[in-house]
C-alpha cells in the first residue's frame, strides 16, 4: 500500500512526525522551536479541518466505487461522521474568531491527491482492500499525532475538549476498517 500520504497527514500535524517503514511514529523529543511555533490553535484548526476533509474525500469514493456494500456503507458512515466533526470544528472556529492556518510547508494534500489517485485506479477487491488500509493506517497516524502532538499544544479549552469528544470516533472508524477488511478477506 502506498503509505507516504497516510504519513504525510501526521506530518500536517506536526512536523516532528516522522516516517520509518510506512508508519507514522512521534517524535517528540526532536520537535524544534519552530516546530511549537507552528503548532498554535489556528493551525490545529486547519489540520483538524483538513484531516476531516480528507476522510471525507475517501469515505466518498468508497462510497460510490467499493465492490462491497459493506464498504459502500462504511464510506458513506464516514462521509456523514467526518462531515460532522469537521463542522463543529469550522463552528468553533467562527464563535472564537479563529482564522484557521495550515502549517508551513504542508504537503498533506499533495499526499493526499496522490493516495486518492491510487485509490481510484483500483477496482473490486483490490480497491476495497487497499481502501481500508488506507483508512486503518490514516486513522492510527491521526490518533498518534492528536495524542503525542495535537493535544498538548492546544491552548484554548473549547477546542481542545472538542477534539477530546471526536477522539473515541476516530478510534471506532480504526477498528471498524480494520476488522471490516479482516471479514471481508476471509471470504
């Protein structure tokens, strides 16, 4: 599976993420001055914003190119949850006149447009498979960034409350992916 930008969200989040094998892992000690610079509310607003987009984008696809229903369903759950979330973050933003800043350099959405490419190439079981592998990894790089990263930089309590409240959702869609993928290869 093509991984780098299922990493590159991590990195959105913080650029002390790095990547070894595929696999986003904090690196927290190494995080520079301008590195907690970056990471002020405004700009875990937009990294918030952008993650939901993109999970949005893939939820959609799969959605209307999955081989399975269960995937057809399990993208559209993540359509409407991730659109949720990601307006109550664009709520919060405009009730605390937040501006929300990506980080310097973001290459997520490059990654992004790359991992969606590959997706669409995809059909029937291979897409379904490499689609909740997406999702399994994506998740676990969200969740280990919020939790080592994203979390501690937060100032204002509101915010940082609402992304405490999406956190188990996160974690659910992890789980459903990735035990969705394990039923459907066992077919």
């Amino acid at each position: 599976m093509h991984r780098f930008a299922i990493a590159a969200v991590a990195v959105a989040i913080s650029s002390s993420v790095a990547v070894s094998n595929g696999t986003a892992i904090a690196a927290t000690d190494n995080a520079s001055p301008s590195t907690a610079k970056a990471l002020n509310d405004p700009t875990i607003v937009a990294i918030f914003d952008a993650a939901n987009t993109a999970d949005i984008e893939t939820g959609s696809l799969a959605a209307e190119q999955g081989a399975s229903k269960e995937v057809r369903d399990f993208g559209a759950m993540l359509v409407r949850d991730h659109k949720a979330v990601r307006q109550q973050g664009r709520d919060l933003a405009k009730k605390l006149g937040v501006t929300p800043t990506p980080p310097a350099n973001d290459q997520s959405a490059k990654d992004h447009a790359a991992a969606m490419k590959r997706l669409r190439g995809l059909r029937g079981a291979e897409f379904d498979h490499a689609f909740l592998q997406h999702e399994v990894a994506f998740h676990k790089a969200v969740i280990e960034a919020v939790t080592s990263t994203l979390l501690p930089a937060i100032q204002n309590a509101e915010l940082k409350e609402l992304v405490v409240k999406v956190a188990p959702a996160f974690q659910a869609h992890m789980m459903a992916a990735e035990n969705l993928d394990k039923k459907l290869e066992a077919k």
